[in-house]
C-alpha cells in the first residue's frame, strides 16, 4: 500500500473543504434567487405608487386619499419583500402655540 505524504494529506483536505463550502455557497444564492418575489410584482407596486403621487401632485388626489393609498401599497411591497411591518405611526403633538411676546419689567424710568 502507498501511503501519501503529508503535504497530498493536506492539499486534498483542503480541495474537498473548498469544494463543500463552494457547493453551500452556490445552494444558498440558489435558495435565495428562488425565494424572491418575480420583478414585476415589485415594481407593479412601485409604479402604482408613483402615478398616484404624480396624481396627487396635479391635485386629482387629495391629501388623505394619497396617504391612505400609499399607506396600503407600502404594506402590499413590504409583504411581498419580506420585511418588517411597520409599527403603527405615532401622531406628531400638535405645534405649541407660540408664547405671548412679554414686555420689558417696568423700570419706573421714562423717555425724556
């Protein structure tokens, strides 16, 4: 029987080792290309979302309508991207009222 010196050992240990993490490499970007949503699913979405924009913009939309659109297609391509939904918006507090402009403390001295 032949035995293989030392240096083979370790260059064919090091060739299968290369070759199992290139094989999981390429699994993974595979499993990774089929889980994503087809390209005109995203951007039907996107587009949709740029002509209402555009809509609103010109005034054919108002505000609220805009906002209540956007708010459903930004929750439509989250799914289909699979991220996070967002937490509920929290209100802006309403703007202080500005404070009474104070006058100067009396002095008891008067223009001359």
């Amino acid at each position: 029987m032949h035995e293989l010196p030392v240096g083979e050992i370790r260059l064919l240990t090091f060739a299968v080792i290369s070759v199992i993490l290139l094989g999981a490499l390429v699994i993974y970007a595979v499993d990774r290309w089929r889980r994503r949503p087809p390209i005109d699913q995203r951007s039907l979405a996107n587009e949709q979302l740029s002509q209402f924009r555009a809509w609103y913009e010109q005034g054919e939309l108002t505000r609220e309508e805009y906002e209540t659109i956007r708010s459903r297609l930004s929750q439509r391509l989250r799914r289909e991207l699979d991220l996070p939904e967002r937490p509920a918006a929290v209100p802006e507090p309403p703007p202080s009222p500005t404070p009474p402009e104070k006058s100067p403390p009396e002095t008891q001295i008067r223009p001359g």
